[in-house]
C-alpha cells in the first residue's frame, strides 16, 4: 500500500470534490468553495474517481525538476569554484566553466549555488538616498517658515528678509 501525504489544502479539495460526487453540494458550489471554474471542478472530479486520492495530488509531486542540476555536477562546480577559480565574479566564472570545463549552467543558478553554499556573499544595496523626517507626534507642531523680502528697503541698505511664522 502506498502512503500519499497530502497538505491541509489538499485535504479540504478532496472533501469538497467527494461531496460534489455524493450529489451533496453542486459543482457551482464546489466551485465558490475552492475558488475555481466549474469545469475545473468537472475534470477533478473526473480524476478522484478515478484515482481517488492520487487524483488531488499534483502528478510531479517527488520528481525532481528536468532542469536541475546534478549533485555531482554541483560538487564539481564548487571544487573548481574553491581550488581554480576562487575569487572571480558569477559573470566570468560561468563563462570559464562553459568555454574550459564544458559545463553550461545559468549565472543565476551559479549566483544561487555559491550563496547557498556560502562562497559568495549577497551584494550590499546602495545606502538611501535621501531620509524623510520623523513626524511630529500631533499635527500643528511643525514650524513652518516663510521668507520674504522686506517691504521698507532705504537706499543704501542691504535687502533684508523677514521671516514670518
């Protein structure tokens, strides 16, 4: 016997579609339930019956993805990574490993390699470049100025502003 685990989520589709084809809710109600079409709702049930539980469960659960990339290969990245290529950057490295090695790997999956295994470390972000200012704890508090030239300027004088509150 085979042992199918299944999350909250699944557990509560499977209930909903069973009701559905023990004729206790329709498939438009299914449908509101768990947030799909009504023919949605049709094709799993086409499937529960005949698979039951396996018909919930998605069909690549347990398979591993067909782009991902081999643990030997992966090993073999993070040696040359160490021994040879120590201290070049994603970019230069992944196209050393592809013309020298003959391995072809993206550089973000490369990027994503060395900083799960702790050779390369997240880039700094550039600091803000500007702050706002904290508010003030009740409206009315901030102090606004204005200034404007002053009406009465003799002759001789320097322009004077006057600041108004």
């Amino acid at each position: 016997m085979e042992v199918i685990t299944l999350s909250q989520k699944e557990i509560t589709k499977y209930q909903v579609i069973k009701d559905s084809l023990d004729r206790k809710i329709s498939n438009n109600q299914a449908a509101s339930l768990l947030g799909l079409s009504t023919r949605q709702i049709i094709r799993l049930k086409s499937k529960v019956r005949g698979a039951d539980l396996r018909g919930i469960v998605h069909g690549n659960r347990g398979r591993t993805p067909k782009i991902a990339v081999a643990k030997e290969t992966k090993e073999m990245i993070l040696n040359l990574y160490l021994n040879t290529y120590n201290g070049f950057n994603v970019s230069h490295f992944g196209e050393f490993l592809k013309e020298a090695h003959g391995i072809d790997v993206s550089r973000e999956t490369l990027r994503n390699l060395l900083l799960n295994s702790g050779l390369r470390c997240k880039a700094k972000s550039a600091p803000k470049h500007r702050s706002r200012r904290t508010r003030m704890p009740k409206s009315g508090l901030l102090i606004q100025m204005d200034s404007s030239r002053a009406s009465v300027v003799k002759p001789g004088q320097h322009l004077a502003y006057c600041h108004n509150r």
